[in-house]
C-alpha cells in the first residue's frame, strides 16, 4: 500500500507490476529494512540500533507526533 511507484522493470518498455511477489523477487530483506526505515522517518542506522536496543516502537512513536 505504500509502494505507488517504482522504476523497476521487467522488459526495457514494461514496468515491474507492483506486488508482494515481485517485491519479494526484486528487493532483498535489506532492501525492505531500508524501505520500512524511510517510512518511519528514521535512517537506516537509527532503525537498526533501535531495533537491536528493542526501543523501535517508541522511536516511531516520536517521529508520529512530531509531524
């Protein structure tokens, strides 16, 4: 649902449609790591080390009402 718009193809002239199996196809766990991170308003270093010190779910929860 947050995906709209990618520039992944899978012919020169046709767009990868966006889809749970081709994201699973085109984009590696890091990827998605990197993507969820994005999403939340966090680098990838800030989402990681939250998530190895088990505090992501407070760290999202600022990042929400500071907007």
């Amino acid at each position: 649902m947050a995906i709209k718009d990618w520039n992944l193809y899978e012919a020169e002239d046709k767009k990868l449609e966006i889809s749970v199996e081709n994201m699973e196809k085109a984009l590696t766990s890091d990827d998605f790591v990197r993507i969820t991170a994005a999403m939340s308003g966090m680098t990838f270093e800030e989402f990681t080390k939250s998530l190895e010190e088990g505090t992501l779910e407070e760290k999202i929860k600022k990042n929400i009402t500071k907007k």
